[in-house]
C-alpha cells in the first residue's frame, strides 16, 4: 500500500537530483525488505524498481532467487518484470538458473500467447547449456505453433540454444528447414537469420537450402531478409561457384533498379566479397566498373552515410581490382582531409593499399600535411586544431606513411633519397614517440641502397647537429632515438663525412647525457669508429704538424669521453671504459716518440677494428640455402601427433596463410587452395584458374624483382646481371619511375645537385608524358648468403620469402594495416561447438532430442506401468495367433491331401498325373526352387482343378530375379535419362549399397552437350559413395561430352544410410551446356528407391522354415496391412493364366519370393539388407465382382516404415 | 548480430540498455565510452563509427541517441532503418514519444523493442505488428 511503485522512484531520483546517491541508497533498502514480502504484488514491483537501478549501474545480483519467484508469479505483468529481470541481470554462471527448467518448461506450455512469449523472449537471454539441452525438445516442437507470433520468437531462440547445445541443431535442423516455407513472412525472416548465422560458422552444411533461398531472393520483397539472403549466398558462393552463375542476373538487376541504398550496398558487397568478380568471365571488368561508378555516386554524395560504406567497400575491392579504384583517387585522397574521423580512417585505409610508383609522392605528401600545425595563412584550415595536435592520430599517420613506402620491399619507392628526406622530416614532428621506427627504416634503406649513402649521411650529420631535436631529449614523447640510426650511419659509412672532426664534435655534445641509453651506447661506438677511420686518412700524410693537432683533438675526445664513463648504464660505461683505453694507448705511443714522421704503430692497428670488411644484408633465401645437416630428417614427427589434430590441419594451415605480407596476391591464392581441398569435381576449373593464377604471380614476382632490393646476387656474375637488369630498366620506359621531388615540404631542401639527372627515353607508342627528371636508378647493396649455400635453384623461388631480420621486425609491427586490406575470411572459425556439427550425414535412428529427466508423478508412473503391460499382451496374443495359423495351414493341407491331385512341374503344359507324394516330400523338394533340374519332380496340390485355375507354380518360384527394366528419369528436348537402381553386392564400410546406372542420350540432332554432369546431392538416407566404380563403365561423378545421337552409361554408387520407408528418393543434379549456347542447363533429378531394391534374392525360403518363423517369432512381425488389387478379367484369356500372370507380375515388381503356393493362395516372403521381414499371404476371389477378380494379400512386417513404403509400392501396381 | 542496443540523452545519462550478447566487463563505464563517441561527433559527420571492437550506428532524435552496435556482418544502412523503425514504434505507441516516456515507461519501452529486436536480429518491420503485442497486454 505504502510502497513505491517505479514511477514514483524515478520521479523521486529526478527529484533529488542534488543528492541522488542517498536517495537511491535508501530506496535499495526498501527494495531488500520488500522482496523478502509474502505479497508477491510488492515483490513484483520490487524487482521492476531493482531493474530500473540496474540500468543506472546498480548492482542485483544479489536478488536473483527473488527475481525467479517472481518469473513464477501467475500475473502477466510481474512474470514480465520477473523476466526482464532476469535477462538483464543473470550470468551464466547464476546458480538459480538451475530452478527455472521447469518454470519456463510450464511457460512455455501456456495456453496464453503472450506468457509463451514472454518466457521465449526470457529464456534467449538466459539460456544456459542445461536449459538448453532440457528444454530444446519443447522448443522445437513449437515450430509448429499455430501462432507466427510464438513460431518467429521460437525460431531466433533455438539459434542460442543451438550455440549453448550444439547437439540440438543437427536433429532439429530438418524442422528449422520447413520454416523457410511458412506462410507467415517474419517467421521466414526469422528463420533467414538464424540460417545466415548459422551458415557463417560452417557455411558447407548449408549448401543445400540454395535453391529455396534463391526462390526467396526473387520471389521476397522484404530488404531486411533479402540482405540477410545476400549474406548468406556471400558465404556460401566461395563452395559452390556455380552459384555465382545464378546469382549473378537477380544481383545485377537489384544493383541497378532497388531504390533502398542499404539492399544497393548489400549487392554491391556481396559481388566483391563473394568473388563474383572473379566467376563472371569476360563481364567481370564490365561488373566491377558498374559496381566501382555506384560507389563513386556514394563518395560524390553529400551524405557522410553512404561515404562511408562507399570506401568500405572499395576497401573490399582493393585487393582485386586496384587499378579501379585508383581511377577514383582524386575524390579518396579528398577524403582523407574530411572533418569526420570516421571517414578519414576508412579513407586511408584504401589509400594505404592504394599507393603505387606514381601516387606515392602526392599520397606521402598529403599525409605529411596531417602532420604539419595548420599555418596562419589559411591553407590548412581544414584540418581542426585537436586533429592535428592528437598525438595517437599523428602516430597512426606516421606509421601508415612507413608502411605504405616499405611495403612491398619498398616497392613503390623509386628514389630513396626522397624517402630519406621524409624520414628525416617525421623525425621532426614533435609530441609522437616513433624514434623506433624510424631508426629502423633509415639503418635499413642505407644499409641495402648504396646510392643513398652519400647523401643518408649528409642528412644524418643534418640531425645530429639539430640542436632544436637534441633540445627534445628530455621530453617524454620524442623521436631522439632516431639519432642512434644518425650515428650508426655516420660511424658506418664515414668515408662520406665531409667533415670528421665536426662530426666528431656533434657526437661528444653535452646533450648526449640526457638521451636513452641505447642511443648513448651507439654513439660511444661510433665516436672510435670514426676516429678510427680519420687516423686511417691522417697516417698517409703524417707529419709533426699534424700529429699536435692530433693529440690535441684526441686529448678533447677522450676528455669527453669521461662524461659517459660516469653513465649509471652498464653498457655505455663499459663501452666508454674501453674507449678511453684505446685513446690513452695511441696518447701513449704518440708522446713516446714526438718527432717520428711516421705514425705510431698503434695506430695503423686502429681501422682494422672496425672495417675489415663491409655490412651487407642477409639474402632472403639465405636461410633457405642452409644444407640441411646429414642425418636429419624434418618431415619426421618428433612426436606423434594426436589424430584429431591432423584432421584440424587443413583449416590451420589455411589460417596461418592469409596473413600473408605480400598482400596483392596472396588472398587469392589462399582462396585457391581451399577451394582446391574442399572438392574434387570441380578441379577442372580449378586447374585452369590455377594456371590463370600462377601467370599472374609469376608477372608479379617480375615486377618485385625489378625493384627489390633483396635479390642481387653477392657473387660477380650476379652483379653482373645486376647491371644488365639495371640498364634494362632504363630502356622499358614503363617502368621508369617519374618522381618530382618534393622536399621542401619540411624545409629541408634536398641536396642532390651534384647527381647527374638521367632524362627517360620515350617511346613513340601510347600517350606522351611530360619529360621528367628521375632520379637515377638506385644501387643496391650486395647480400650474403651462407658460405656453404646450396647450389640455387631459380630466381623466382622464395620471393614471398623474407629472411631479413629488420624485415620481419617491420612486418609484425605494420602488420594491422595489412589486416585492414585483406578480404574477409568467411571461414574465420570461431571457437564454437556448432562449426563441429554435421548436418550431410543422416539422422541415425538413435539421434534424438535428450528426454528430460525429471521425476515423474505417481499417477504417470501407473500410466506408464499399464501401457507396458498393454504392449505385452498384446505381443503375447500374436504369438499365439501366429502359431495357430501355422498350425492350421499345416491341418489345411492335410485335409486336401486326401483329393491329393498334385500338379507336375509341366503343369503349363497340362500334362497332369497323379502323384502319391506326401507333403513332406513335397516340401523338401522345394528347397532349391531356383534349380531347374530338381523343379523337374516338383508337384503342387491343386485342390480345384477345374473352377479354379492352378496357381502358377515354378516359373514363378524360379524366376523371380527378372530384370527389371529402366525407368524413365528425364526427357526433354536435348537429353533422355533412365536410370536402374539395384542392390550392388559390396558393402561400403558395411553399409549396403545401391547401385545407380544411368543411361544418357543426347537426343538433340546437331547440337552437342558438352560439360555435362551430375551433382549427387547427400540427403539423410543416401551418401554418394566416390571411391567405388563399376569395372567397366563411367562413374557419375565424370564430366561427359555427348556428341548429338551418342549415349553413354555411367554407374553411381549410393550408401543406404537411412530407413526404408516411404518416398525414398535418391537426388542429383544434372548439369550440361549446350554448344554455341550460353543457357544454363541445371536440372533437379529425382530417382524413386522401391522398397523392392533392398530384398535380398539369394536365400530362397522354404515353406518349412517359413512356418517356424512365424511360429517362433511371429510377434516381431508387428505390423500389419492388407493391399487389394483388382484384376479385370477379359473373355480371351483364361482366368487362370490371367491370375498367373497378375502373381508374376507383383512378385517381379515387389521381387517378393513365392514361398509356397496352396490352392487359392500363395505365401510370399521377403527379407531387406537392412533384416527387415516381410510376410504375406496372397489370396484371390473372383467372385465378389462380375468381371474382375481381386487379389488381396495380408502383409505382416517388422518394420513399420518398411510396411508403409511396401504399401505403396503394391498398390501402384498396375496388372 | 546486434550486440547492444543503447539509448542515452546528450548528458551520456543512459535511458535504455539491452545487451544482445554478453555484458561488457563494467556495463556503465562501457556505455558512457560510447555514448561520449556518439555525442562528440557533429551533425554533419557520418552516422558510423568505430569504438573498440564494436561498430556503431546510431542516430539522433532531439536530445537522445539511438545506439546500435555490432561486431560484424550487419548492413550499416539496414540497421539506420532499423532505428528508424523503433522510433516510429515508440513515436505511434507513446503519441510523440519524449525523453521523459522512455524514462518513465522503461518496461514498454523493453515490450517494443523486444517486439522488434529479438536476440540481436530484427525479429519485426511491421509497426502494427509491433504494437499488436504490446497493447494486448
């Protein structure tokens, strides 16, 4: 009465907005004394406040039995709260979840819609893998609620329970499947979504709804489940490319006429991600462009929306079709200078993957200009002053900047002493810490371009004597380490100093002391490098004047050494430590004799310390040179690896290929491979495209080799090429790069006068380029390669391969841009149970949904005693019958022994005789029916020889193994299909098998079918069998050419996986195209299995044998039915042989055996592969109807479905 | 999938909350990040942006935000529509829904968006149909 309800807590927290802690404070204690009340009212509204609060970060975990209590209320309202509740607040790990199995299971049971959609709309929040497994049962039987509103929520919530219980999924699968034609179009929604997810996981498992989603995609109107549909053919076209083929007209057609952008978008990426592209053949150019001027639209578009998924999906595009996107550059690089972050990121990611020779210098330059403080005349007023000022935008910058130069193998950098420049410049931008990089990049370009060095070291003296950056050595973010890579190149590569002293001077400056350690140590280093190397001038030209300005210097130095002996760095004291040893030492032997004009001994020794001999890089295929040491063998398993492992090793290996660092080539080729792996009948077109793929990579590796730095040869003859490609180069007037240096955007001026210009000489052919200056073609330095290298192979192996040390370094720490450019992995598995769940293999008959153990009442432990007692009974009365009937059909046929007139074998022939064999005779005899010569004394009693005409006798007995002929399975006007299905006598792993022969004839007079083949589609019943094939003839998995008027047969193997029952049908599809003609020929193929292709023929049974089967086990066969055939009876035959012929007829058909045949009946009896028996008897009576005669045979099986599909066989009999 | 579907008012004050997967490590902190990505952008910029490992589409109506966020595989345009389509809902349900209706009617406010988003998927685009469910009760 007195309580609050929510609205009044709000309106009170609103009210004291000063002091609203407290205010909820007390409200929370309210709250715990009023769930514990016994009005389940108050406690409902109790929960709902504490839900409210939750959401303002308040903690109720506390309330969670409460929360259950309520969830039980029978109130609608608070069963809400209840539920809510519990969605926003239980974990997986709430121990009272354990209580709600049977809550939601009574929930669920509800007559009232809305309480079941309350509880399905709780439970998909909370569902945990117990819930899931005890109530999946429930659920899926609501599938078929006569309510859409309670089928579409059951239908999302089985996709969590699938994710906690991915048991449930495989045998609910066919169930969720029907929902894709329910009449209600949410609940098809639905049914698209869960499908769509499911089908990301493991898309194979879904290849078969293709054809009904397509009908979807055509027929529905909905955008929202048409983009799902489109997802999910995205996942499932790089399995099956023929898809591609069909999707392509619908996708094409949407792309040009939707008017909504998010279904234009849709198409658009699914026809790049879904590899579309690359299926279409010859329109693919035509494809992309479309797809590329619709994205244009969205960039040129004021909207930032539809600018944004616009460089999303030329992103997507890049790796497959850059030239096309680097037609649009111009509105991409305007991009990047958007106001919006969000675009501009999505903006250089494509730039990044964009950037070519030609682009790179404006790209670079525009990037630099993020970089740059806008100036005070406006031209930078773009950029907002915290874009410019953030140092993580700035740091990402940078790092793309490098990135995009370095990739592959500085590919795209044509003169290195631009790059040298710009490295130089970023080393300038203050408040970034990427001194690390940097170094990097500067110690690795001069390390491997020689050309560069003159002018490295220029610029590296430049920076080190840059007292604005020494000044930075103190603040937090900085780019002083890149002075260690200043250093290491000045010491490295001194002979191109210009003035040592000076330099020396720079390295011993007193801001040194505040640098990192590590660059302390290298100029350390480096200080006696360079000494070393001036004292190897000075020794030439020594004389006493010279030598006391020697000491002098010397004596400066190693003062100042004195600053870094005092580091508290280990490294840097010891370092320096020693340095002042070797200068005490030359002090010493100079003061030792003053008027020599010889230099001191000590210091000719100096310069051998440090280059004896020159720093090269590693060759990239150097490691892979290093003979492999005798007696080691690695392909042999150091330890067995466990054998499920090996399974999962296809999926691994594929997902340590795609992050592959040469980005152009590689996420196509990875597609290759798997589609390689995953099927067998396509390998034609894989073989081609392969062959398509390998040209392309090897154009590539060309290209690479061009340019790369990484593949000059150490050995002369290799220099020699080196030279020869060099001058090459210079006459392929493509690839001559044309580059205006633009150095000045940093103030730093580029001192490169002194390098003679190389003018590119044109061609005539194609458009005319202005006349640039390029820079002359840079010189590599040689590589190393181990000394005892094997003989080499090729120049084109390992080029992907990189052996450097820096190298790798810069790969992992680029490696997010990379990533950017990479299509998306649609078989990124994630660590899910449902990837494991197979949904091609049938259902077995053990398979089902768990029961839930819960404990039954008294009442329904007596229903159930009493239904048990039932069955028995019931049992034991067929037992008996069983043996009665028996029992008299023995008593029967000894009555008719006393008018025993038993008919000859040759009954056909009307000889009759008489004969006085008894019935045990008789029925030995017919042990082997099949055996002509002993059929010879077979007799038969006919008990009416004249009104009722003889049974037939040993033909029928004898030749029940007919063949049965082919049936028709498909003519149209270029192709006729019949098949054959029969039992094959292997087992494939003990599975019975059925063998399909087809027999195709091209009907068509002039026209050729050629790339026909068949597509066997796994259904639960029948799997394709690939590794058995008929000795002689073709297998259906063969891919035929028929030539007009040919045939050809071909055998298909199937495991009978299944059940026999009705309606089995073993499916392919047919696929074939006609010459000269572009139409797509797919058509579905369905072959009706009878239940008479599984009898077995070759155990003849023997009336006596007959009878103590149904004696002894006459209750298995549990089941019954009864087939009448009616038999028109014309004037010209004679009854007799027309009743012949109808019992000929149905046994060849049903290829049931003649047991025994008495007067006016037969027995007939058949056993499947699977031991299913089948028993009946045969009965005529001509009587009932004038003209006709009617067969009625009572059949008794052990198999309902067996029965059932028997049935319906006989009773499509036409006599 | 949808992940989280959040609505907050410019003061980053969350007024709605539903998560879709698994709750974020500190659920306040988490939505107040977020909610500050959204609120700094202008007018002009795009409606999408990235925040951690989520992408956000959002959209404003007078001084609240409609947050969406997923990880992957959704349509940004789609879910655009998607927002539009529960204002609508709230808009014909509430007669001109305001900042103080979803504040004081929180738990119809989760009614209509259960209606239309169910377990991160887009369960219902028909406006009737939503209500339908809702007013029943």
């Amino acid at each position: 009465m007195f309580e609050k309800s929510l609205t009044d807590l709000i309106r009170g927290i609103r009210a004291n907005k000063k002091n609203e802690q407290k205010y909820i404070a007390v409200c929370l204690q309210e709250i715990r004394n009023e769930v514990k009340s016994n009005d389940i009212d108050v406690k409902g509204i109790a929960v709902a406040k504490l839900t409210y609060l939750q959401m303002l970060g308040y903690d109720m975990s506390w309330a969670s039995f409460h929360i259950v209590e309520v969830m039980s209320s029978p109130k609608l309202l608070h069963k809400r709260a209840g539920y809510l509740a519990a969605a926003q607040s239980f974990q997986q790990d709430t121990d009272v979840l354990m209580l709600t199995t049977n809550l939601i299971k009574k929930d669920l049971a509800s007559s009232q819609p809305l309480e079941i959609g309350i509880a399905v709309n709780g439970l998909s929040h909370i569902v945990t893998p117990d819930l899931a497994r005890d109530l999946c049962q429930d659920l899926v039987a609501m599938l078929n609620h006569s309510r859409p509103y309670i089928r579409k929520k059951v239908v999302l919530v089985l996709y969590k329970v699938f994710l906690k219980f991915p048991e449930a999924l495989r045998v609910s699968f066919p169930r969720l499947k029907e929902k894709l034609e329910d009449a209600d179009p949410s609940v098809v929604s639905a049914t698209v979504s869960v499908i769509c997810e499911l089908a990301r996981k493991s898309p194979r498992n879904y290849l078969s709804l293709a054809p009904q989603l397509f009908r979807l995609l055509t027929t529905s109107a909905n955008n929202w489940m048409l983009i799902k549909i489109i997802k999910m053919f995205a996942s499932l076209t790089p399995l099956e490319p023929r898809l591609i083929k069909k999707l392509l007209p619908p996708l094409t057609s949407l792309i040009q006429t939707t008017p909504a952008m998010s279904l234009l978008y849709e198409c658009i990426h699914t026809v790049i991600t879904g590899g579309f592209l690359e299926a279409a053949g010859d329109s693919s150019h035509a494809l992309a462009a479309t797809c590329v001027n619709k994205l244009r639209r969205f960039l040129e578009d004021p909207d930032q929306n539809l600018k944004y998924v616009g460089l999303l999906a030329m992103s997507r595009l890049l790796s497959t079709h850059p030239k096309l996107i680097s037609e649009h550059k111009d509105i991409i690089l305007e991009c990047i200078d958007d106001d919006d972050f969000s675009i501009r990121f999505r903006a250089l990611d494509l730039v990044v993957g964009m950037a070519n020779k030609k682009s790179l210098v404006d790209i670079v330059k525009r990037l630099i200009a993020h970089l740059v403080p806008a100036d005070s005349n406006g031209a930078s007023s773009l950029h907002e002053a915290s874009s410019v000022l953030d140092p993580v935008y700035r740091t990402d910058i940078i790092n793309r900047i490098v990135f995009i130069c370095s990739q592959n193998q500085y590919r795209n950098v044509a003169n290195f002493e631009w790059y040298i420049t710009v490295l130089v410049g970023l080393a300038h931008v203050s408040g970034v810490s990427v001194g690390e990089i940097l170094t990097n990049q500067l110690m690795d370009v001069s390390v491997r371009v020689k050309s560069v060095r003159p002018f490295a070291v220029k610029q590296m003296f430049r920076l080190l004597s840059d007292q604005q950056l020494l000044k930075t050595a103190k603040k937090r973010d900085t780019n002083i380490e890149v002075l260690s890579a200043a250093a290491w190149i000045c010491g490295e590569y001194c002979s191109f100093l210009d003035n040592i002293p000076s330099t020396l001077e720079c390295l011993l400056t007193s801001y040194v002391v505040d640098m990192p350690v590590k660059v302390q140590a290298i100029y350390v280093h480096n200080i006696i490098k360079i000494y070393g190397f001036w004292v190897n001038e000075l020794i030439d030209e020594w004389n006493t004047e010279l030598q006391t300005e020697f000491v002098k210097v010397t004596e400066v130095i190693k003062d100042k050494m004195g600053m870094f002996t005092r580091s508290a760095d280990l490294e840097v004291q010891e370092r320096a430590c020693s340095a002042r040893a070797i200068f005490d030492i030359v002090l010493e032997s100079i003061s030792q004799d003053l008027t020599s004009e010889q230099a001191p001994l000590a210091l000719q020794g100096l310069p051998a310390l440090f280059s004896l001999y020159e720093l090269n890089p590693v060759a990239p295929k150097a490691q892979k040179k290093v003979p492999v040491p005798e007696g080691l063998d690695l392909d042999a398993w150091i330890n067995e690896p466990l054998p499920d492992l090996v399974d999962d090793s296809e999926s691994e290996i594929a997902s340590v290929e795609s992050p592959s660092f040469d980005m152009d080539f590689s996420t196509t080729t990875t597609a290759n491979k798997k589609k390689k792996k995953k099927s067998r009948s396509r390998k034609y077109e894989e073989d081609s495209e392969d062959e398509e793929d390998k040209e392309r990579r090897r154009a590539a590796r060309m290209e690479a080799l061009r340019n790369d730095p990484y593949y000059i040869m150490s050995d002369k003859s290799e220099k020699q090429k080196q030279a020869a490609r060099l001058l090459d180069l210079e006459d392929d007037v493509d690839s001559i790069p044309i580059v205006k240096l633009s150095v000045d955007d940093f103030g730093i001026s580029a001192d490169n006068g002194g390098k003679p210009k190389k003018h590119s000489k044109k061609k005539s052919k194609g458009k005319r380029q202005p006349r640039a200056p390029s820079p002359p073609p840079p010189e590599y330095a040689p590589e190393e390669m181990p000394e005892d290298a094997l003989a080499s192979g090729s120049d084109q192996e390992g080029t992907n391969g990189i052996g450097n040390n820096s190298n790798t370094k810069r790969r992992g720490s680029n490696q997010t841009y990379g990533k950017n450019l990479q299509r998306k992995d649609i078989f990124a598995t994630d660590d899910d149970g449902l990837n494991t769940v197979d949904l091609s293999t049938p259902l077995g008959a053990d398979e089902r949904l768990p029961e839930q153990q819960t404990y039954l009442s008294p009442e329904e432990l007596r229903r159930r005693e009493e239904a048990r007692v039932r069955v028995e009974r019931r049992e034991r009365r067929l037992a008996q019958s069983a043996s009665t009937t028996a029992l008299k059909n023995d008593g029967e046929r000894k009555k008719k022994k006393k008018k025993r007139k038993s008919v000859d074998e040759s009954a056909k022939k009307s000889r009759k005789s008489t004969s006085t064999s008894g019935t045990k005779d008789k029925k030995k005899k017919k042990k082997k029916p099949t055996a002509a010569v002993e059929s010879e004394s077979e007799q038969l009693e006919n008990g009416y020889t004249n009104e009722v005409p003889d049974m037939p006798t040993e033909d029928l007995l004898k030749d029940q193994r007919k063949q049965i002929l082919p049936k028709l399975l498909l003519d149209n006007d270029q192709i006729e299909v019949h098949y054959q299905l029969s039992l094959s006598d292997e087992k494939d792993n003990g599975i019975p098998v059925i063998e399909a022969k087809l027999f195709i004839k091209n009907k068509s007079t002039d026209a050729t079918l050629t790339n026909l083949h068949f597509t066997t589609i796994e259904t639960f019943d029948f799997r394709y069998v690939e590794h058995m094939r008929h000795s002689t003839l073709a297998s259906i998995s063969d891919t035929f050419e028929l030539e007009a008027g040919k045939d050809v047969e071909a055998v298909g193997y199937f495991a009978i996986t299944g059940d026999i029952r009705r309606g089995l049908c073993l499916r392919c599809d047919l696929q074939y195209d006609i010459q000269d003609s572009s139409a797509l020929n797919q058509i579905a193929l369905e072959m009706n299995v009878q239940p008479s292709v599984f009898l077995i023929q070759d155990q003849p049974m023997d009336p006596t044998h007959f009878a103590a089967l149904l004696a002894e086990h006459g209750q298995e066969f549990d089941y019954r039915d009864s087939v009448a055939i009616e038999i028109p009876i014309s004037t010209e035959t004679a009854v007799d042989q027309m009743l012949i012929d109808a019992l000929s007829t149905i046994t060849s058909t049903t290829q049931l055996q003649v047991v025994e045949v008495v007067p006016g009946a037969a027995s007939l009896y058949a056993k499947s592969i699977q031991g299913s028996q089948i028993a009946g008897l045969l009965k005529y009576d001509l009587t009932s109807q004038e003209g006709r005669a009617t067969i009625t045979i009572d059949l008794k099986c052990t198999d309902d479905g067996f029965l059932e599909a028997f049935v319906d066989q006989l009773n499509s009999i036409n006599v | 999938m949808i992940s989280f579907c959040l609505i907050t008012n410019r003061r980053c004050q969350t007024r709605f909350i539903r998560y879709y997967d698994e709750l974020p490590q500190d659920p306040t902190a988490f939505e107040l990040n977020i909610a500050r990505e959204c609120i700094i952008r202008k007018p002009a910029h795009a409606l999408f942006v990235q925040v951690g490992k989520y992408k956000i589409v959002y959209r404003v109506y007078a001084s609240l935000y409609f947050i969406f966020g997923y990880e992957r595989d959704e349509n940004e345009f789609a879910i655009l529509e998607l927002i539009q389509n529960c204002v609508e809902a709230l808009d014909v349900y509430f007669e001109k829904v305001t900042e103080l209706d979803i504040l004081c009617n929180i738990e119809k406010v989760h009614m209509i968006m259960e209606e239309t988003v169910a377990k991160g998927y887009c369960l219902e685009t028909n406006q009737a149909r939503i209500l339908e469910g809702v007013t029943a009760l």
